[in-house]
C-alpha cells in the first residue's frame, strides 16, 4: 500500500491507462504545458508527448464535441473540462450528441469517453464557480455519471471509466484534490454501478457521495460519541445507482438521510428518496430526510457561504429528526 | 467529359428528387412523422461532393440528410424505411428523417442541433491525423449554422490543429424562413474562413461538376497537407424549410427564377450537348428511379415497426446485452431494468 492524494490517485489512472492503450487520449484547457489548472495531469505532457496530451482554447463546445467526433470512430478520449461548472457551455455536445448517438443511430455508434474535472464548491468563489452538476447529467439517459470520494476510488473508477464504452460524466471533488488515502499496488478497477459502505451503523442510514461522504464520516464521528451509528453509504457511481446497498441498508437501519452538495429541487436525492419509499416502504420507521445545498446561486461572502453548504451541523440535525430525538 | 460519370451524377441526382418526391407525398400520407426536410434543388451539392471523394471519407451531414446518406450510402429501401419509423430503417427506426446513419458506409450520421455536428466534424478529422490514415471528412450545413458558436469553435479548433476537414456551406438564402440579408453579417459565409484562418471557396451549387472539381482539390488538400477549407456552395431549396413550411416569404419570381436553374436540368443539358446521352435515355435513368422509389416505398410499407421489447436497446453499449434472448424479456420488465 502507498499514500497519495486524490490528485495523484487520477493522474496515475490517467498514466497507466494512457499507457495500455494508444487510443486514450488527453485533452482540455492547461493539461499540457500548464501541467493542468488543478495539476491532475501534471508530468502527462513531459511523459506522453503532445500528440496525446493536448491543449486546448477555451472553446468548451468545440473540443467536447471534437472528444466525441474522436470517440465516434474509435479513440478513446478524456475530455478535461477545467471545472465542471464551464461543461454547460458543452451541455448540448453531452447532452444531444454524447447521450444520444448511440440510441439514435440504432446501435450503430459506440461512445467511449471520459469527461472529467472539478465539481462543486470550493471556497468563496461566488455562483458562476460553485455548483454541483450531477444531477444534471445523471437526469440523461444515455450517460453514466460518477462522482467518487477517496483516492482509492477515484483511481479505480477513473480505470473503468476509461475503458468502458460509453460517454462516462466523472465529477471530482475540487475540495478533495489534496485528500490523502491508502492505494493498493497492484493494479486495479472499481465497477461502475457498485456502492460501497464507508461506515457501518445501525441507527441511520447516510447516503452521501463525493465530498458529502467525509461530512457524513465527521458526523457519524461526532454521533458515535453519544451512541448513536450511522452507516454511511457511498454510491460512487451516481447513474447507473446502486440502490439494492442502499435498499439493504436502509431494511437494517429503517432510517435514511440523503446528502447532497447540490440544489433540493430535483435534485438527485429527490430521485433516491422516491426509490427507497417505493421498495422500502415498510421498513420506514421515519420519513427520508435531505440535506442538501440550499436553494440559492452561491453567493460570495463567507459567512452566507458558509450557510449553504450541507454541514456537520445540519447533518447531526437531521439525524437527531429521523430519531424523533 | 467522361460519359459514365456524367450519367452516374445524372442518376444520383434524379434518384434523390423521386425520392424527396415520394417523401413529401408519403408524408401527406401521414405515413411519414414529425419534421420533413426535403433536399429538392440543393442535389448538385452532395452527389458533387460525394464523387470527388473516396468511399473510406466520413459523412457528417444535417438534419435535411436524405441527399447526402443517398449520395453516400444509396440504399433507397433503408431510407424510406427510416421515414416510415420501420425496423430495417438506416437507424432501425429510432433516427427519422433527421438522424440517417450507415457508419459502415462512414456516413456518420444526420444531425440536428444546427451547428452541434461542427465540432464532431472536427474530431472525425482529428481522429484520422491521431492515427495518421489518409481520410478526409466531409461537414455539410446550412448557412445558418454560420452564427452558431458550435460552428466557430469547430472551425477554429480545425485551422488550429490543422485537421483534414472540409466544411460544406450550402446556403440556399434561408435559415428556415428568414432570408440571410436579416441574419448574416456578411453577404458570404466563405469570407468567415478568413479569420482563422483557413482556405475558401465561393461555388455554383446547381453546378454539380463545379461542386466535383471544388470538392476535389479541396479534399487532396486536406489528404496530402492536412489543412481544413471552407466552401460555400450556393444554391436553393425548391420546397418550404420543412413540410410545415408553406414558404410564403419567398416570391414567386424568386422561386420561379432559381427553378430554371434547376441543377438536374443542368446537368441534362450538359449532357445533350456533349452528345453522351439524348431524351429518352435519361428518361430512362428517370424512370427506373421512379420504379427504385416506387419499391422503397413497398419495403417500407412491407417493414415491420420496431418491436417494443426493444425499447430500451442501444441506449448503452452493453457487451453481454446481445446475447440474452430479447424476445423472452417483456416491456415491462425492461422498463424497469432500464430505469436503473
């Protein structure tokens, strides 16, 4: 085992998948020569030459929609986008043509390809830079979306990313760059569609996913001190949802909170909630509560910022509602 | 002049009229759904291009794409099966008139999101330099798609990483129903190559041997030196933007005037003076395209309508989805697989 950050957890996935196969390639903003805006691919130009790290302008629509033109006849590109909140300038390429080629050629068309970057807030940089996309992308069908919160996850999930054959959405956490974790040395994957439970309790149950999964972890901390456990689930892939671990869950612990960086209002959770009303119904013993961003574009000051954001605080709150305690 | 090519681009023209012909009419039918966009007098430009490029060249066209997969692909029966929402559709009936794909026969596809297959247009061409093959791709829009942002980035991201693309402006003087002199800043689409720069080239879209020649030197270009062109071809569409289009803003002079320019006309009469054929031979070629369309429309017609178990197919690609029995699984539980 090694430790290193999630940033170099995805620079390594992106380096030995690069060097499996001829066909990946990586292209975005700064990724080359600048060594990337957030150094993810730092070391990539130096390693892989310019044919295959490339930079590009700030043209989000041009180079999206150049990854999948690229993908369509059979490379297997990785699409840097700087931060995730620029991918809506690209939001048709994704949405009208990454999700939808496939379908809409009868089967004739096969998309393999990473979009990937930064998501969610980060500090103090107002609303135009702060939001959590995924929801926006896991509403399409025709796309598989991930949004991973350790290290270890991040680099296995990135591997099976780039090597699976469709239009793939994976959200980093800019707030998780400079986390540390344990990484095994042999090579490895994660499958898509598999969760993994972060924590085991028996109390209630958290789902929770990127950078939520450590306020999740903090908050079942500080509960653990009263007696009260949370067992907290990380779905990691975010579409397709691995509800059946959720499911599970839930039966033992007959409680659940869905936390989320993004807004409420159709939100993803929304679309968890239904599901674990619908199969686990039952086993309710309280209804599934949601913390999540709060409804507003971000604003800049530190402490309004400070409200929106899904806290410990609200976290612990929510727990102590779903106890009726 | 080569005889044999001058009756196959004769042929390939008259075979997409008859066909946008019986299209309109299968579509007052009702046997056609949603849009309709018929290519009828823009012909010249796509069986142009076409024949001045290899068969291993990709195809990225637009919505009104019945010209270009027929010039490209011509497979009649697929295409009208498409219109008819039919299994053996080009895209098995999920596409329409708007989405055509034979992406073994490179014909990478019908797109409609005006601009959105610009950049597409780009990567194709990039894929062909990342692996160093020899193919050119070929981008057809319309004039309209010159005030997309998709458009400018494609085209400069194309001169940028100097990609072998060739971008095919056929302006037919209306995006949709508004004339260009209302929403173009430049009397030309070509001169917006300047600024990327890339090579231009204003032609006779009515012209299909013009458009043959054009095509041509653009497409050795773009094999031997990799650069991208711009080429605008002008031209006019002889029917309303779509079936729902009455084409009320154009007058009757102005219709009447391009329709003697007819580039199938053209073409005829090139082709008498040149002595390579007379009246009643290319009447012949017409007829036996009457009779293509008239079968199309038969297996169209004789086509069975997609099955709904396969509702949810090909949204993802899945290695081991072919091998179960599909037949075996019904709607509903696939319905509910697939909401996962």
């Amino acid at each position: 085992m090694r430790e290193l950050t999630y940033r170099e957890a995805l620079r390594e996935a992106m380096a030995e998948e690069m060097e499996r196969d001829e066909r990946v390639f990586l292209m975005g903003e700064e990724v080359g020569h600048y060594n990337g805006a957030y150094k993810v691919s730092e070391g990539l130009l130096d390693r892989f030459g310019e044919r295959r790290v490339v930079d590009t302008p700030i043209a989000e629509t041009g180079f999206a929609g150049v990854g999948i033109g690229a993908a369509m006849v059979g490379l297997r590109p990785i699409i840097e986008f700087m931060t995730w909140n620029f991918s809506l300038c690209a939001y048709d390429q994704l949405v009208n043509n990454a999700a939808k080629l496939r379908y809409m050629s009868g089967g004739q068309i096969t998309l393999p390809i990473v979009f990937r970057g930064p998501g969610g807030a980060a500090h103090q940089l107002a609303a135009q830079h702060s939001q959590a996309v995924e929801s926006l992308y896991a509403y399409v069908p025709g796309l598989k979306v991930i949004a991973p919160s350790t290290p270890a996850d991040a680099k296995g999930l990135l591997k099976t990313a780039i090597r699976d054959e469709n239009p793939v959405i994976f959200i980093e956490g800019e707030v998780l760059y400079g986390h540390k974790g344990q990484i095994q040395d042999e090579e490895y994957q994660i499958p898509l569609g598999r969760g993994e439970v972060k924590r085991a309790g028996q109390d209630v149950t958290i789902v929770a996913w990127s950078k939520m999964v450590h306020a999740a972890l903090d908050a079942a901390t500080e509960l653990a001190k009263e007696g009260i456990e949370l067992e907290v689930i990380d779905p990691r892939t975010l579409r397709p949802l691995d509800d059946r671990l959720i499911f599970d869950s839930v039966k033992k612990t007959n409680r659940c909170i869905i936390v989320e960086e993004g807004w409420p209002f159709a939100g993803l959770g929304a679309e968890i909630a239904y599901r674990i009303m619908k199969e686990g119904f039952d086993y309710l013993d309280a209804p599934v509560v949601r913390v999540t961003g709060e409804d507003v574009p971000m604003p800049y000051a530190k402490n309004l910022e400070h409200e929106v954001f899904p806290s410990v605080e609200k976290i612990v709150r929510a727990v102590r509602d779903v106890l009726y305690s | 002049m080569d005889k044999t090519l001058m009756l196959s681009l004769y042929r390939d023209m008259i075979r997409i009229r008859r066909f946008e012909e019986e299209a309109a009419r299968s579509y007052s039918r009702g046997k056609i759904g949603g849009f309709l966009h018929l290519y009828n007098g823009q012909e010249a430009v796509a069986v142009g291009a076409m024949s001045a490029v290899e068969p291993t060249d990709y195809i990225v066209a637009t919505y009104r794409d019945h010209g270009h997969y027929l010039a490209r692909v011509g497979d009649m029966n697929a295409a009208m099966a498409e219109l008819f929402g039919k299994v053996d559709g080009c895209a098995k009936g999920r596409g329409g008139s708007m989405h055509y794909f034979d992406v073994a026969k490179r014909f990478m596809g019908g797109h409609a999101i005006v601009g959105g297959h610009v950049p597409i247009a780009a990567g194709i061409a990039f894929a062909s330099k990342y692996r160093g093959e020899p193919d050119v791709t070929l981008c057809f829009f319309g004039e309209g798609t010159a005030n997309m942002g998709a458009f400018h980035e494609g085209l400069s991201l194309a001169a940028l990483w100097k990609l072998p693309v060739i971008f095919i402006c056929e302006n037919n003087l209306y995006s949709m129903g508004t004339p260009l002199y209302r929403t173009l800043s430049v009397e030309d689409v070509a001169v917006r190559a300047k600024g990327y720069p890339m090579a231009q080239e204003i032609v006779n879209g009515d012209d299909v041997l013009e458009v043959r020649e054009v095509i041509r030197h653009a497409a050795k270009r773009a094999r031997t030196e990799s650069l991208p062109i711009l080429i605008e071809a002008k031209t006019y569409r002889f029917r309303g933007h779509s079936m729902s289009d009455p084409a009320k803003y154009r007058t009757k002079e102005e219709v009447k005037e391009w329709m003697e320019r007819d580039p199938i006309r053209l073409l005829a009469e090139r082709i008498y003076a040149l002595g390579i054929a007379n009246e009643e031979q290319l009447k012949a070629v017409d007829e036996a395209a009457k009779q293509e369309v008239a079968g199309a429309v038969k297996f169209a017609d004789e086509s069975p309508s997609p099955d709904t178990a396969t509702l949810f197919d090909d949204i993802y690609y899945e290695p081991d989805h072919h091998e179960q029995d599909e037949k075996v699984v019904p709607l509903e539980k696939r319905r509910q697989q697939a909401s996962v």
